[in-house]
C-alpha cells in the first residue's frame, strides 16, 4: 500500500467533494422519482407499473454489473474508470430528461445510469483509499456514506419540489450539470497505479451477474408475487411462488460463481474476486455490517415516507421535509465521531450504532397510533439518523483496511454488490411485512363489523386475499363511494383501513427492529482498534 500523505487540506476537501458528490448522485435516482411516479407516467405515455419497473431496474443494472465494475478500475485506473462511469451516468440522465417513451427512459434510467453507477461506486471506495491516509480515511467514508444516505431522505423532497414547481425533468437535467462539475473536479484526485497488466475474468463476470441479477429481481418482485404462496395470477412453479425459485437459482448461480473463482485461482488465473477475501474475518464481518445498516436504512426510508404521505395525507415537500431529522444526526455521527473520538473502537460505535436503529424503530412502533401526528417521526428519526451516522463513521474504513490497497476496487464492487442486496432485502421485506399484516388486520376488522353489508365483507374477502393495497383515506372513500356503499359502511370501512394501515407499519417496524437485533451477533467480527498504518 501507499504510505503517502494524501493531498493537503484545501486540495483533501475538494477530492472528498468529487466523490462525495458521485456517491449523492448515484443514490438519489433510488428515491426522487417515488412522489412522482404518476406524473411521469403520464408524461411518457405508460403505466404507473410501468415507472416502478424503470426504478426496479436501474437497481437491477447495478446489482447485476457491480462486481465486474469493481475489477474495471483494476484494468484502466480507478481515476479513468471513476471519469468514464460519470460520462455514462451523465449521457443516461440526458437521455432520461428528454425520454419521450418508455423504452427511451429504460434506456437512460436503468441502462445506462446503472452502467454508469457499477463503474463509480467501487471506484469512490478504491479512491478514498488511494488519496487519504489510513487515520483520516474514516471520516472520509463516513463522510461519502453519508452523503448517500442523505441522498436518500433528500429524494422525495427534491422529487416533490421539481414536480411540483418545474417538471419531473428537470431532475435529471440537474443531474447533468452536476456530472460536468465532477468531470472538471476529477483532475485532482490522484489514482493508484495499477500493477501488472490484469485481465477480467468473463466467466466469472458472467456468473456473479446473473446471480446477483437473479436473486434481486426475485426479491423485488416479492411484494406482487408472494415469498412463498402465489398471489392470485402471480406465476409460480409447483405450486410455490416463482420467487423461490428466483432466489434459489441466484444462490446457485453465485455459488457456482464462488467455486469458478477457487478453481481460477488454484490454477493460478486471475478471478475476479481474490478467493482469499472470504477468509478474511475483518473485510466480512464489515461486509455483513454493510448489509444490514442497508437492510435497516432502506426499510426505514420505506415505512417513514408512507406513514407521512399515506397515513398522515401529507405532501411531498412536507414529508421530504419531516425526514430531515435524519440527514442532521446522520451527517453530525459521521463527521465528529472520527474527528473527536479517532482512538475509538470500531466494534463499539458499530454496536452502538445497530442499538441506535432498534430504539428508533422500537420508538416509532410505541408512537403509532390513530391519533398521532407528525411529529411522532422526528425522535426515532434523530435516533435512526444517529445510528446510521455511527456505522458510516466506521464501516467504509474497516473493509478497505483488511486488505491491501492494490484490492480496494475489488472490495469496492463487493462491498456495494452487498449493500444493493441488503438494500433490495430491506425494502422487500419492510413491504411485505407490512402488507401482510395490513391484509389481515382490514379483513378481521371488517368481517367484525355490523356497519359493513355482508355483500362488502364477502367481496373484500375474495379480492384482498392476495394482499389490500397501502391506500389513503382519501383513495378508499372515493373507491367506496363509487361502489355504491351506504355512508355508514363507507366510515366503518375507512376505521377498519385506518386502524388496519398502523398495523402493516408496526410489523414492519418490528421485522426492522429484529433484524437489528440479529445484526448485533456479528459484531464481534469488526476490530476493536482502529487500523493506523497501510498495509504492505
């Protein structure tokens, strides 16, 4: 590894401006267009499901090229790779800003912004590494963790305030603009030389994306199939939800791609990944951290909104707005535990960190009630912010730490393969939970009550067995009213969906607040020191 320095102060916070601008980018198309989704559907002529497939597919194109984008920057230079992924991403949300169709936004979004994204984001990890010395490199991934996340909270208010005031294209537009600023920033980051003259491994590369590809989709396709059980006209083989099967053949296909990479390597090639990483307790204990911190952030940035925007009825720049508790403790762990606290262990703020989530999620849950307002998200919000804060403060330097520079892009395209999975798992499961729960609550209440006709309660068991959807009190009255239902039926309906809606996001809530619990069995595997020197 370098035992440089890294670039003085003044040249430091523009590099760390660069990537940590890349890294907002790449994470806010995941959010801004959420609160828009009708309105660009409509724009380009196609479906709601249709937008939500584009969204679902950018995701997709990132989780299927991350790994073998990791291993580009090993084969033209982090710094190149890091440029031309930016031109890309720049040349998709041009396409996407002036997309006149579906297929053109496909194009833009998913294809080429997701191409884009695999060649950044391992490449901001590998040079992170290559521009910071080892004790200041835990504030600047904390600092670039940060950013994405706060990209995240920031979407629905960026997306709300677009749409609302100038047109849904613009975002994009914007994007581009922020593309060309990093492209005339990138000259002052420094790259780390390559060495010798490797080449990729196509099998490998081939591999790893279609398991990854495969499992993602599976996941994300959970919520309209089914984990297990088919949703009526869902498909589904043998009986059992064609979700299963996904997954199933995406752990194979990774599993083949694990034992492809040994073989490559017993024999002396060149893989993909170095086989060698998994023995590595430090690099996988922060891996497994990296999952659930996503697993965690993205079913929080799930439930939150929809509690605000669905439950509550409240805009999209008041529910972008009462998310920014979050971006405050988030930013403020990130930046002053290393700054303050540089002997600190990593295994404890990393702990502390997963016990921040849980008392947010837990107090989330307590505050749910028919009566609350608002300003029942802020303090969980504080403390969810706090937690993430914490494990960004911590976990980008802990994986690059474990392994010599020379592999930082490599473990950049797994650590990000990582948490697109965990990301994916996250929001799957916060909204399948909560349908399920949702579904239930509804049916029981409405088949409990008197005011419903029998003629209602025998409709709404055979059509919302499959699961009710997360509707407004709003959206379900007009429904009812165009149904014909007495007002009686219709208020006794609308307290069964009220009632119903908490449900759904308590056991969200509390599958978020277990998951939390289980990720703080592997801490033990992160350091209790903070690495000081580079590695040879």
């Amino acid at each position: 590894m370098t035992t440089s320095t890294g670039p003085g102060p003044g040249a430091a916070r523009l590099v760390l401006l660069t990537l940590a601008a890349g890294q907002f980018l790449m994470a806010l198309d995941s959010s801004v267009m959420n609160v828009s989704i009708a309105t660009v559907a409509d724009d380009v002529g196609t479906t709601v499901t249709g937008i939500q497939g584009a969204i679902t597919a950018y995701t997709l194109v990132m989780a299927m090229c991350m790994i073998p984008g990791g291993k580009v920057g090993a084969l033209i230079g982090r710094r190149r790779a890091f440029m031309i992924g930016c031109v890309v991403y720049g040349c998709g949300s041009l396409t996407t800003a002036l997309a006149p169709n579906l297929p053109v936004l496909l194009l833009g979004w998913a294809f080429l912004e997701g191409v884009g994204a695999a060649l950044i984001l391992p490449a901001i990890v590998a040079l992170v590494a290559g521009n910071f010395p080892t004790e200041r490199r835990a504030t600047a991934y904390g600092l670039i963790a940060a950013a994405g996340a706060v990209a995240i909270a920031l979407g629905p208010l960026i997306g709300g305030v677009a749409t609302t005031y100038f047109a849904w294209r613009w975002v994009f537009a914007g994007e581009v603009l922020v593309v060309l600023g990093i492209l005339a920033l990138a000259r002052r980051i420094a790259d780390a030389p390559s060495r010798g003259r490797p080449r990729i491994d196509v099998a490998g590369a081939v591999l790893s994306a279609l398991g990854l590809g495969t499992f993602v989709y599976g996941v994300l396709r959970s919520d309209e199939w089914g984990w297990f059980k088919p949703k009526p006209g869902a498909p589904s083989g043998l009986g059992i939800s064609l979700v299963v099967w996904l997954t199933l053949a995406g752990l194979l296909l990774l599993w083949l791609f694990l034992r492809w990479e040994s073989r490559l390597a017993e024999r002396h090639g060149e893989p993909l990944v170095d086989p060698s990483l998994w023995g590595n307790k430090q690099l996988t204990g922060g891996l497994t951290m990296f999952f659930f911190q996503y697993l965690l952030q993205m079913g929080v940035f799930f439930v939150a909104p929809l509690y605000l925007s669905v439950a509550l009825g409240l805009s999209a720049l008041t529910t972008g707005a009462r998310l920014l508790p979050l971006s405050v403790t988030l930013l403020a762990a990130a930046v002053l535990i290393p700054r303050f606290l540089p002997d600190v262990s990593p295994r404890r703020v990393v702990r502390l960190g997963f016990l921040a989530m849980l008392a947010g999620a837990v107090a989330l849950m307590a505050a749910l009630d028919a009566n609350a307002g608002a300003e029942i998200v802020t303090v969980p919000l504080l403390l969810v912010g706090l937690g993430m804060g914490a494990l960004a403060s911590q976990l980008g330097s802990v994986t690059v730490s474990a392994v010599p520079e020379r592999q930082s892009a490599e473990v950049g395209g797994v650590q990000n393969a990582v948490t697109n999975l965990g990301a994916s798992i996250g929001t799957a499961l916060a909204g399948s939970m909560m349908i399920a729960a949702l579904t239930s609550s509804f049916l029981t209440s409405v088949e409990q009550n008197p005011a419903v006709p029998a003629a209602a309660k025998a409709k709404a068991t055979t059509e919302l067995q499959s699961g009710v959807a997360f509707l407004s009190d709003t959206q379900l009255k007009t429904a009812l009213e165009e149904a014909g239902m007495s007002p009686e039926g219709v208020q006794a309906t609308l307290s069964a969906n009220a009632e119903a809606r908490l449900d759904g996001l308590r056991a969200a809530l509390a599958t978020l607040a277990f998951a939390a619990v289980i990720a703080l069995f592997f801490t033990h595997r992160i350091p209790t020191t903070q690495p000081r020197s580079p590695q040879a």
